[in-house]
C-alpha cells in the first residue's frame, strides 16, 4: 500500500452516520484476507449495521474503528501458494469467532474468520472447531482441492472424529463434504505459535484474488430479494425440511450444493466464475 493511502486512512475520521461507516468497512474489507481475526476486530463496527439498530458509536466501537485502521495500514507478510509444497491449516474456535491460517513451511499463505451465528454459539467446543475445519476448507477449496494437506488441532476430540461410527445428521454432512480433500489431522496439544512465527517473516504480498469471498457476500445479501431462498431459509432454520440447511446465513443442499439466489445477475456471475478460474469446482447450481 502506498504512502498516501496509508495517510489517508491513518487520518480517516470516525464515521458520524451509517453510510459513512458502510464506505469505511468497504476499504476494511477489502484488506479482510490480510488481517488475522477481522470478523472480531469489527464485529463492533458491523453490528451497527444491523436493521433496526439504533446508532451509538461508544468507546467500543471507537476502539475497534482504530484498531481496524492500525491493522489495515500494517501489511502482514504473506506468500504466493505453491502447489508443490505441502499446505499446512491450523484452525482456532472461540464462543463467537472461528478462523484459521493456511501456510507452507512457516509462511503464512492467507488468514480467514468470521463470527459464529446464534445456532453455533451453541455447539459443542469440538462442533465449534469441526465448523472452523469445514468453513476453512469451503473457503480455500481453489487451494486445497486435488492437493494432499495437514490439519493441526489442539482438541483432542476433533482429530479422532473420524473414527466415530455414530454421527449426527450435521457432523454425516461434514464427513461427506471432508471426503472431497486428501488430507491428514494431526493432534497438537496446546495453542502452536505458527500465526505469530509467519507474521514476523518477510515475504512478498500476494495480489490474492477476491472473487470468491464477493460471490459468498453477493448469495447472502441476494437471500434476502429472493422469495424462494427467503421460503427455503426459514424452512431450514425452523427444521421443517431434511434436504436443506444453513451454515453462514448460505442454503446448502446434498453435495454442499449452495443455492444461488435469482437476483442482481448473480447466477451468471457464478457460472462465469467456475468456468474462467482455475482451482475452482462445480459445487453450486
């Protein structure tokens, strides 16, 4: 990033009204795949956008505005993938964030979070990990896929998952969608330094793409103008439909098939996607 953006969101004022905010999280989001723990470092930010939510920019939501600005303006040391080496993902899940980092020997590759909706607030410490695993490996399946890779767990309980003979509807839904990857779990006890160790080598920044993460941020908001995806999500969230569920406010059906909403041209946008970028599968209709 060049000296003059770095000072212009350095002197970035905090936002007196919604748009204001909107047009400051645009930047920040841009920047998400840089900076570890993005969805908690603006969770503050981002519930003001909530509809029906009555403005209040406290203490709280100045500290994270700051914060946002200092991690923005900081560049992590990231490296391009190589598909010759091996790909190593290391996952974290707390009560409100999951996330994880994918790298190569040492180096960070990329950096993704998000916060847990109501319904996984309440899954199990082991469900909460298996969710950070899935949602990693949905999220750099251009990477993953037709690769051999590790996954490194503190819990116990997650890397041994596999051998369970009795499972939950959901936990047979992460088995069927893990059986696409060749991969090995491997058990670590206790918290590794492998973020902290990656962050303070130097290596090149990636031009990373963001296709991907704007289609996902497209199908949510298209749920919402889609009269058929809003029918389908409420019949998944309220538990009427066996063919459907919701994971991240997306419809996914059997083969983690993600139904794209009829809206804003954005099927079409999907079809150009899988069909013009490597790495990419067929998962959606």
């Amino acid at each position: 990033m060049d000296e003059e953006k770095v000072k212009a969101i350095k002197e970035w004022e905090a936002p007196t009204k919604v748009s204001e905010l909107r047009s400051f999280l645009g930047l920040a989001n841009y920047y998400r795949w840089f900076i570890k723990g993005y969805s908690a470092k603006a969770a503050p930010l981002t519930d003001l956008l909530k509809k029906g939510k009555t403005w209040e920019w406290s203490k709280r939501c100045q500290s994270a505005f700051e914060g946002l600005k200092e991690a923005v303006t900081e560049e992590p040391v990231l490296a391009l993938p190589d598909h010759t080496k091996v790909f190593e993902l290391q996952m974290d899940a707390s009560n409100f964030t999951i996330g994880g980092v994918l790298m190569q020997e040492g180096h960070l590759i990329t950096i993704e979070s998000r916060k847990l909706n109501d319904n996984e607030r309440r899954y199990t410490v082991q469900e909460k990990e298996m969710t950070a695993v899935v949602h990693c490996l949905r999220t750099w399946r251009h990477y993953l896929l037709g690769s051999w890779f590790l996954i490194k767990t503190d819990n116990i309980a997650t890397s041994c998952c596999q051998s369970r003979r009795k499972l939950s509807p959901k936990q047979a839904r992460w088995q069927d969608f893990l059986a696409e990857f060749d991969y090995v779990m491997e058990y670590k006890p206790g918290k590794a330094n492998l973020v902290t160790d990656a962050l303070s080598r130097k290596a090149k920044l990636a031009a990373m793409s963001k296709a991907k993460g704007d289609i996902l941020e497209g199908i949510k908001e298209g749920m919402e103008h889609d009269p058929l995806a809003r029918k389908l999500l409420k019949l998944a969230e309220s538990g009427q439909t066996q063919r459907f569920w919701v994971e991240d406010s997306i419809v996914y059906t059997k083969g983690q098939r993600v139904y794209v909403p009829k809206w804003n041209n954005l099927r079409k946008r999907v079809i150009r996607e899988c069909h013009d970028t490597p790495w990419v599968g067929h998962p959606g209709q």
